[in-house]
C-alpha cells in the first residue's frame, strides 16, 4: 500500500525529521557530550564553568534523547505499517 495514510504519514515524518536535523549528527553530539564530561572530571575548570558545560551537556542530552524518540516513533509506525500490510 504504497499510497495509505500511514505511509504519507510516514514520508511526511521522514521529511520533517531530516529539515530540522540538517547539520546535526546523533554521534558528534554524543562525543561533545564525553568531551564535556571528561572536562569537568578532570577537576581543572573553574567552578563557573562546572555549570556551564553541564548546562550545555544537559541540552545535548535532550537533543538526543529527542532524536531517539523520534527515531522510535519512525520504526514502531513502520513494525505497524507491516504488521498490517500481513493482515491482508
């Protein structure tokens, strides 16, 4: 079913999804993620920038967590796009 709501539904979400991740990359945002950490458990930066890196690493955490959550929504809408298609 090429053309069924779910698959245009599908089409749309991917259309989405790549406009607002151009330029962003799950993986580099995983390792500015260590980076950070690694900085501030290395004891060399001044308490005001303790808090600053987390606060950047907690907004990189959520982008992520944001990007998986999207991802998820994609394969459980194409598991059921499947599993209905067998019905048939």
């Amino acid at each position: 079913m090429p053309n069924s709501p779910r698959s245009n539904a599908i089409s749309d979400q991917r259309d989405r999804s790549d406009t607002l991740q151009d330029g962003w990359n799950y993986e580099a945002t995983v390792a500015e993620v260590e980076e950070i950490l690694a900085q501030i458990e290395s004891g060399e930066l001044e308490l005001a920038d303790v808090f600053d890196r987390f606060s950047t690493a907690m907004e990189y955490l959520r982008q992520c967590e944001g990007f998986l959550a999207q991802r998820q929504k994609q394969v459980d809408l194409l598991i059921e796009t499947l599993t209905d298609e067998q019905e048939f």
